[in-house]
C-alpha cells in the first residue's frame, strides 16, 4: 500500500517503467549537493533512496540535511554516464516541479545519512549519545535492516508453528513471585498495601498451566524481565519465542524447533540443513571449553592431564591440564605473548602458559624448560601441533580451565579472521546436568532454593529416564532431559522435557532445600493444578533478541532493539529509572507497615 495522502510511490518504486510519468514522493532530505545552479537531493525513505533534480534555487536554498519533504516531478532517465548501479533507483531521477517542507530538523547530534553509512569518516557517537536520540540512529539503513529482518523472522516463525497447530496465547505481565534462577523486578500492589507483583523472568509455570489446561500446542513471543547484573549482551527486559507441546519427548520438541528455525533462516535468504548436529554437555565442555560451542573452525581443546602426569612442572601437576594450538604463532614477537597473559588476568586468570615450535622443530617459551626431556620429546604430537605453531595451556580445576581455554580458542579464531558473521555453525548442545553446584565462582544466576545444589536450567526440568529413581540419592551425577540451541557460539535458546509427576516434583524441590511450606507459597498453584492430570510436556524458548542478532551479524543485541537499555539498564533516551514523587510513593504503598494498620 504505496499510494496515501503524501505519496503515490516508494522511493525504490520508482523504476524506468515510469520514466516521463509524474509521481509525488515524500521522505527525509538524505543529502544534498548544488552544482552550478542545478541541486541534487538524495530523498529517503523506509525503502530506500532516489534522487531529485531542482532547477529552481530558491526551491532548494532552504532545504538541510533530514528535512521532511514532499516532492511532486517527472520521472526520467539519467544523463548517460551518471547512473548509480550502487542504487536501485541509479538509472532514473525525478525532476522537481514542486516542493513541500512538511518539517524542518534542527543540526543533527551526529549524521544518518545513507550517503556516509559506509563511508570511512561517518564515525558514528558512542553508545549513550545514539540511544540519547535513538529516533535518529534508528534512521541508518543497519537499523532499519535489523528491524524489518526481525519483523520478519517473527512472520516466519509463525508461519511455522502455525503450520504445526500451534495456538498463540498472551501470559500475564504482572504475576507472582516464583524461583526461576534470577532476580525478579516487583511491583507494588496500590490496591492491596504490602503486597507485589512480580514480572515474569519466563512464563516457564503459565505455559505448563495451559498444558494442563488441554492447549496441545502454545507459543507467543513473551516479554520476560530478569533483574541481573548488568553485562554486554543483556537487558532486563528481553523477549522469547516460548513453545510449548503436550504428550511429547525430547525429540518431538527438537524436531519442531528445527523447523521453526530452518523457516526463520529461510526468510532471511538462508537453507539449513536438518536435522541439525548434536553434542552432549560433557563432550562441548572438553573439546571446546564450552556450553554453547562456536563450530564456525575447529582447533578443538586437547587434554593432558594423563600426558604430565608425572610432570616435574609444578604448575603441571593439577587435576587438570589442557592445551589449544595456536597456528603460526611461533614467531610472534615476546610482546605479543605478553599481551595474551594481560587478556588471560583480565578473565581472572593467573596468566597463560605457552610454548613455541619454531620451524625448524625446536621447542621454545618460558614452560619448556621447565618439562622433562620426554615431555618435550612427544609434546607437538600430543597437541597436533606443527613446527611454526604456538600452544596455549591451562591448568587447574576441571571446569575454570576448559573455560580459559574456551576462550582462547575463540579469541585465536576471532584474531585469525574465521569468525565469518555470515556462516552459520548450528547444533544441540544435550545431556546436561539436573543439578549444580551453589558455590561455583563462574556462576552469577541466582541459587534455587537452599542447598548446596541448584537446578542447571530451573527446577521443573525431568530427569533423564536412567536416572528418574536415584537423582536425589547423587545429585553431583544425576542428568537431566534438557537440551540447548546453540549458534555461533552463542545460545539461542533452550529447552528439557518437564515435571508432569508431583512424586518427582517433590523429590527436586528436596534436594534443592525447598520445603513444602515454600513450595506451597512460590508455586503452590502450579503443584495443585498437577494434582488435576497433567499431561506429559516439554518446551523450548529461543531467546529472540540473541537470535536476531546473530542472523544480522550484529556486535550485541541493542542493535537489534528498538529502544534498549544502555549500562546499569538505563535509559538515556527517557530518562528511566527515575525518582517518583512523594504523593507516587505514598499512592503505591510501598511504605506500608501492617502495624501501623492494626493501630
């Protein structure tokens, strides 16, 4: 629906077939050039550019940079010679016969123009000053990109699940407070004093209560709002395609995801290929030092901890010691090895030990001296190395290791060019611990309960078959029936099969150190409606800003947001959070004390 009461095309409507046919446009002044009494304005608009003539100076002296104009002219071709075939329109210009301002812009506090979007000095203000005025940096063709591809994406995954019988149900906003590994945003209730709402982190108990209710299959991109310390890639307030099936496994959830996943990639002119590849948890974590693996290269984690065993390298002898090739980095200068030990303490790390096979096959760096003459002998076979390579090793625990090293895998591809935005590396990341430890320094989500065990994804999750009748009995081994999506390196989302057995719902809560008492007042609504035949289900939720993301190849989520929040989760565009007034806060009873009431 191109033709409204300002325009009868497009900007990139206007082709050649319309060449000598008048049209009336309307837009931001892009840019403007004057050239000997002739002026050339750049109009633009959602679609795109097209350019106008004016003859007329007096017409085109006042016009400025992201002016909002009506333009009435003739399509023609351009001057044989001038064509833009970087353009859409680049064959054809309207010659102006008439100009509107329909409003006027003030200086701008940094430029949007389409003609410098990939010019080397639009260098675009930092982050706080682009959301400041986010209704310009939404201007840039990127962020008008990043919007339409999501608007999309969203069509697309509809599509697909309505195409599987889904059913899109809307979950409350303001809710009860419930346990689901994160701090809640609460609302004070005005209407009964002392009490609150919670925002949803999830609709993880909604969406089981609708799979009792007898909705088979439900869906809606859910706003959810998790109160976390701030980092790089979040915001307290995200969105999710959440699904939901009934009388369904592990793999009937997976299988449809696929789908849902293939036809989100689809609409954006990419084919994958299912079924997607899989890993468990245990494997992701010793080849690749991680939980969501970036399967873009390879140079996979090698342990050797049975290698040095015997090790007279005292920072060798640990539970664990592991390594990962550094290709054609013997000959990088001492500097350079210096800088990776700053990047490594910048992880917390003590440092990173290394050694250099230089090309004629000797073996160099601070840690070879320190090795056995038959550790030194073996050590480029053991690691795959090849003369000209470098080794990074850690040692320690296990687990902060393979972390370390995990991270030096994807900084050494990051630095070697192989993290090619436009490739797309999938896979299910499965078999994952029910539980983990409360005390692990790596972790920052918020324990479940009181023990010294919380749920690795939430406490609903089941646990796996092999393991329904002794997972209280060892929760340090027990697995669970949950699964993620990962892309990239990145996690787009995840899901497990759920508690439908309120015998096994209780034996969870135990080991989590949830009493009865607590249960009943967290969720006691959830365990009530069980009591009622609760079908067996199972769910998945991708994280949608993330999954967005990753398709636009954007550096973080907030560039594929409309309006985000900048750091501390402020924003500078409204002002929020902000102080209330005195009478606000006396309006919603958060000062409330039963006491005084009874007096």
């Amino acid at each position: 629906m191109s033709q409204t009461a300002y325009r009868t095309q497009h900007a990139t409507e206007v082709t050649e077939a319309l060449v000598g046919q008048k049209v009336t446009l309307a837009g931001w002044v892009d840019r403007r050039r004057d050239h000997g009494g002739v002026a050339f304005i750049d109009l633009r608009d959602s679609t795109g550019l097209v350019q106008v003539v004016i003859y007329d100076e007096e017409v085109a002296r006042p016009l400025r940079s992201e002016f909002v104009i009506q333009v009435v002219g003739e399509v023609r071709l351009r001057p044989e010679g001038n064509e833009n075939d970087h353009l859409a329109t680049g064959k054809i210009e309207v010659v102006a016969e008439n100009i509107e301002i329909l409003a006027k812009s003030d200086a701008l506090p940094f430029q949007v123009s389409t003609a410098l979007e990939n010019e080397s000095e639009n260098k675009l203000p930092g982050e706080d000053v682009r959301l400041k005025y986010r209704y310009l940096d939404l201007r840039r063709p990127s962020m008008q990109h990043n919007l339409k591809l999501r608007s999309d994406m969203a069509k697309a995954a509809r599509h697909a699940l309505e195409d599987m019988d889904f059913t899109e149900v809307e979950t409350p906003t303001f809710i009860k407070s419930t346990p689901e590994g994160a701090r809640d945003f609460l609302v004070p209730a005005r209407l009964v004093p002392g009490s609150w709402y919670a925002l949803p982190q999830s609709p993880q108990l909604l969406k089981q209560l609708l799979m009792v209710s007898g909705v088979e299959r439900y869906y809606q991109l859910a706003r959810c709002y998790r109160d976390e310390d701030f980092r790089a890639d979040r915001q307290p307030e995200f969105t999710q395609l959440d699904m939901e099936m009934a009388y369904v496994d592990q793999e009937d959830v997976m299988a449809m995801a696929e789908k849902v996943i293939a036809a989100i990639w689809k609409s954006a002119g990419y084919e994958v290929q299912l079924p997607l590849p899989r890993i468990s948890w245990q494997d992701a974590m010793d080849k690749y030092g991680s939980d969501k693996p970036d399967l873009r290269f390879g140079n996979q984690i090698v342990e050797l901890t049975e290698y040095f065993k015997d090790t007279p390298f005292r920072v060798f002898q640990a539970a664990y010691v592991g390594a990962v090739v550094y290709k054609g980095a013997a000959d990088l200068p001492r500097r350079k090895f210096d800088a990776w030990q700053d990047w490594a303490r910048q992880r917390g790390a003590k440092g990173l030990a290394y050694v250099q096979f230089t090309a004629d096959g000797t073996l160099k760096g601070p840690v070879a001296k320190n090795l056995s003459d038959a550790e030194r002998e073996g050590l480029r076979e053991a690691v795959g190395a090849e003369p000209g390579d470098a080794v990074f090793f850690a040692a320690g625990s296990r687990e902060s290791s393979q972390l370390l090293l995990g991270a030096v895998r994807v900084e050494i591809a990051r630095r070697q060019g192989l993290l090619d935005p436009k490739k797309f590396a999938f896979t299910w990341v499965v078999d994952f611990p029910l539980f983990k430890p409360t005390d692990d320094p790596d972790d920052d989500d918020v324990a479940v309960g009181h023990s010294k065990w919380t749920s690795m994804h939430h406490p609903f999750t089941m646990p796996s078959a092999d393991w329904i009748d002794k997972f209280d009995k060892d929760p340090e081994h027990a697995m669970s029936d949950s699964y993620d999506i990962v892309c990239n390196g990145e996690e787009m989302g995840g899901g497990s099969v759920r508690i439908h057995r309120d015998d096994i719902q209780n034996r969870v809560l135990d080991v989590l150190g949830i009493t009865k008492e607590e249960a009943d007042e967290k969720f006691g609504f959830l365990l009530e409606a069980f009591k009622y035949g609760a079908p067996p289900h199972a769910g998945i939720a991708l994280g949608w800003d993330r999954t967005v993301s990753i398709l636009a190849g954007a550096d973080s989520i907030r560039d594929v947001i409309a309006f985000p929040k900048a750091g501390g989760g402020r924003d500078p565009l409204t002002g929020a959070p902000a102080p209330i007034s005195d009478e606000q806060r006396a309006e919603t009873g958060v000062d409330y004390d039963p006491e005084e009431d009874e007096d």
